[in-house]
C-alpha cells in the first residue's frame, strides 16, 4: 500500500464518520461535507492503486529483460 492509498482510505473513513454524523445531528451541511470527503478519499485511494500496479508491471517487465 503507497502513501496515495492510505491517505485515501484515511480520508474516506473521515469522510464517512463526518456523513453519518450529519445523518444522525439532521445536519445537511455536515452530511454534504462528509460526502464529499469520502468522494475524494475514494479517487485518491483509486489512483494509489493505479500507480502500484503501474510500477509493479514496470518491475515485471524489468524482471523479464533481465533472463
């Protein structure tokens, strides 16, 4: 897991927490908020596991050369 991922996944989880406060306080603000942060923690988490695999089929492709 690269540092993109794990801030998303950090970020999603705030970002749920601050959703489901907004649900339980009736706060539309907070809930929007929330939702949004999650959003963002998904993508960030998406393009952390994008770049992993990217590099881990350069190292592949560099292992390969290699023999």
């Amino acid at each position: 897991m690269n540092k993109d991922e794990l801030t998303g996944k950090t970020d999603s989880v705030k970002g749920r927490v601050k959703e489901a406060a907004g649900v339980l306080l009736d706060n539309d603000e907070l809930e929007k908020e929330g939702g949004d942060e999650r959003a963002q923690g998904e993508v960030r988490e998406a393009i952390g596991k994008a770049r992993r695999r990217g590099g881990e089929a350069i190292e592949d492709l560099g292992n390969r050369i290699k023999r």
